[in-house]
C-alpha cells in the first residue's frame, strides 16, 4: 500500500484527495503577502475588520491572476509584476468590500488600501518592499 | 551486507531496525476507528461551495458536474448523510457502502471547492487515510461475500488491514513530500536554508495581517538569529527533509513507528514555533496513528498485569 500510494500522488499530484503536498517545496528568493490598511495607514487586521483571514484575501487574488493568464494578459502567475498585480488587486478589493461588510461600525465609509508586501533575498540581507494595490471606500453601514 | 551491518549495530538500534509484522488487536481497531471517524466528523463540509461553478476543475470536478453542491439544502442532506455514513461505517456497517459515501461526499464538496481557482491543502491526509480504510473494506468483499450477513459485516474480517493501509497512507504522504520538495527545487531543498527566512517573514506578516496578533517571542527571535547567520537555516531545513523523507522506515516496527510519529511530531511543533502554521489534522493523524498511544497504553498494562501474575 506504501508504494501504491505513494505512486498515486506522485502521479496525480495536487488532485483532490491526492497531494503530492508541494507546499514548501519551492523557497524562492521573494515571498509576497497582502494586507489591508485605512487611510492613515495603519493596518487593519482583516479578522476582526471584514470576518477573513489574509489568507482567503491571497487565494482571491490568485484566482483574479489565473483567469488574467487565461486571457492572455500575464505569462504567469508567480510574480506577475506591479501593474498586473494591481489590476488583480483592485478586483480583489472590490470583492471583499462587496462581499465583507465591516464588522466595526466606525469603519463605515472609510477609505483603506490593499497592500503588497514584499520580502527578497538581495546581497544576502532581507529587503522588505511595500506596493499599493489598489484603494476603496467601505459600503456604509446601517446603524 | 545490510544484514551484516545492522548485526554490528548496538541492541538498541537493531531493534528500531527489525522489521516486525504489526499485529492489531480488537480492541486497538475498535478504538482508532472511533476516534479517527471523531476527527473526520469536522472535516465533513460545513457549508455550500463559495462560488458557482468548477472553472479550474480538480480531481472529481474533471469528470463530473459538481455544481450541486453550491445548494444549500443539498449540502445539508449531504453532511447529515455523511455523518451517518461516518458512523455506521466506524461500527463496522456495509463499510463499503457507508464509508464509501462519506469518502464520495468529502472528495466531491472538496474538489468543487478547490476547482474555483486557488489551492488548499487542509485535511487532504485524512481524505487520503479514510480512502485507505475504505479501499481495505471493499478488498476485504472478495473473501465474504456470503448473503446480505457477509455484505454487511464483511469490512469487520479486514480492520487490521485497513489500519495498517492507513499508516502505510500516512507513511507515504510524507516521503512523497520530501520527494516533490526535492524535484521542485532541483534537489537541493535541503540548502536552501539562506532563503528560509523569507518563509517565516511572510508567515509571521500573514499572522499580523489576519489578526494583528504578533508572533511569539521565539519566532521574532529565530528570525533575527536568521538575519545574522542564514546558514543556520540550513540546519533547520536538513532534518526535517531527512525526516520526512525516512518517514517510510515507521513500518518497520512498532517502536520505529513511535520514533518516526514522534519526530514528525517534533518537526510541526518547531513549525509552529517558528511560523505560527499549525498542521493540525496531520498532528491528529500522527498521534493516533504512528505513535499510537493506544496501542502502547494497551502493551504497558498487559506487561503490568503479566508481572503482577509472576
């Protein structure tokens, strides 16, 4: 069964249930992860401001970039560069606007930001780099 | 030549290295399918498919249409269904049929929602482990099947199987794991350590982000260390690749079996520690399954028990 098993996920790799569980596997020399900040720039941490985590934020935007490869405008989806990614990310905050209303009343008609933050490898210190994706006003809420 | 070598090896190591046949009692299999069906309750879908549709399908999304189960009052037949599937088939009840349909149920609301575009991999070693149980029940049909008695409790005949399919199951998911580590970054994975650093940055901004709770005190220092002396993260990196890749030596014996479960285990909490990332279901399954604190509780009292009888 060792053997079978294995051979199955590594042939089928990441088909459900399959895996052949590559999370890790590639630590490349630059890793981006989003954020949400308001018109101060202060961080907004989604959780307790839209009812999400980032990493639902995250899994939005690669499906925002997988159907722009689909259409031809990106090569890939993996470092896309700053324009693409600021298409992507305007839609992903219109979503979660849309579809999050905040959870704190004095959030309500705010203006926040989506950031990307950046973290390479350069000369062999850490370079962290800070990108605004896109920015958008919180729907009202009713009182 | 290996034999050789193990007989010069000290008592200790020779028996971690003995290949011993597993032996599961009664009692051990009744107790590891209850709880394993207790840790799978949760994982049964709880609520409809985000979005309509499979446009990126996955798995059983490439050869049927899924999109049921973006209905509520579907969803809400399917995980009671499911859950009484769970049961039965813990019971040892039709396991085929049972466990089949809860494995059906799990692996099509998962692959409806994996196919909307993005990846996740939470629970996918329980699915693997539940479809090694019930792949064991359905072997087991071609011995019994003798009227509708044989059909129902045939699975039963076949339980130590079934687990030992499970920590095979197990076993394999993590040697796959080293292997696709090594083939996706060009066999060398295990050097990659300067790089590591960025990993836990971006598990620790992730953590802020969602919830503006900073990591704790080792992780904020493990990073700082890093930044200093990025080789270190090669010393990180190497045990744990050679871990899970010798995962597969945990059925050789019981007590490799504990060693390897224990290690794994050691491996996920420093995971944790360092990047906040929990692993939880591959925990559970570790626990219940490699180091097995059932079977060991079971061993130490039948040793009490035949000393006191001395």
């Amino acid at each position: 069964m060792f053997l079978i098993m294995a051979a199955l996920m590594l042939i089928f790799g990441d088909q459900f249930p399959f895996s052949n569980f590559p999370m890790y596997s590639v630590l490349p020399d630059s890793v981006i992860c989003m954020r949400v900040t308001d018109n101060t720039g202060k961080l907004l941490p989604l959780d307790p401001a839209f009812g999400i985590g980032t990493t639902l934020l995250k899994k939005q935007m690669e499906r925002e970039l997988h159907e722009m490869k689909d259409a031809g405008t990106i090569e890939k989806i993996s470092n896309p560069g700053l324009p693409a990614s600021q298409k992507a990310g305007k839609v992903v905050l219109e979503w979660l606007l849309a579809h999050h209303p905040p959870r704190r009343p004095e959030l309500s008609g705010q203006t926040v930001k989506l950031e990307q933050v950046s973290y390479r490898v350069k000369h062999g210190e850490v370079v962290e780099k800070v990108d605004v994706l896109a920015e958008g006003r919180v729907q009202e809420v009713k009182r | 030549m290996i034999a050789a070598l193990i007989q010069r090896c000290p008592a200790w190591l020779r028996a971690l290295l003995r290949p011993e046949r597993f032996v599961f009692t009664t009692v051990e299999c009744v107790v590891i399918r209850l709880i394993f069906a207790w840790l799978a309750w949760d994982y049964i879908l709880t609520e409809p498919g985000r979005y309509p549709g499979t446009p990126y399908p996955r798995g059983l999304a490439h050869f049927m249409d899924l999109s049921f189960i973006h209905d509520a009052s579907v969803v809400m037949w399917l995980i009671w269904t499911a859950r009484v599937g769970l049961i039965l088939g813990a019971l040892g009840i039709a396991e085929p049929i049972t466990i089949g349909w809860t494995l059906f149920v799990i692996i099509a609301s998962k692959s409806y929602n994996l196919s909307q575009g993005y990846l996740g991999h939470a629970g996918q070693l329980l699915t693997l482990c539940m479809a090694a149980q019930w792949l064991g029940s359905v072997w087991a049909l071609r011995k019994s099947v003798a009227g509708w008695r044989g059909l129902i409790f045939a699975g039963m005949k076949s339980w130590p199987n079934q687990l030992w399919w499970m920590i095979s199951t197990i076993a394999a998911s993590y040697t796959v794991s080293a292997i696709t580590k090594e083939i996706n970054s060009g066999g060398m994975w295990p050097l990659k350590g300067k790089v590591f650093i960025l990993q836990m940055l971006k598990a620790h901004q992730e953590r802020i982000a969602s919830n503006g709770v900073a990591p704790g005190d080792f992780a904020l220092q493990a990073v700082e260390v890093l930044r200093d002396h990025a080789w270190l993260g090669n010393v990180l990196l190497m045990p744990a690749f050679l871990l899970e890749f010798f995962a597969f030596l945990a059925l050789l014996n019981r007590r490799m079996s504990l060693v390897i479960g224990l290690g794994l285990l050691s491996f996920h909490h420093m995971t944790e520690l360092l990047m906040t990332i929990g692993f939880g279901t591959h925990r559970q399954l570790l626990w219940l399954l490699l180091v097995n604190p059932v079977f060991w509780a079971m061993t130490l009292w039948a040793t009490k028990i035949r000393r006191k009888a001395i």
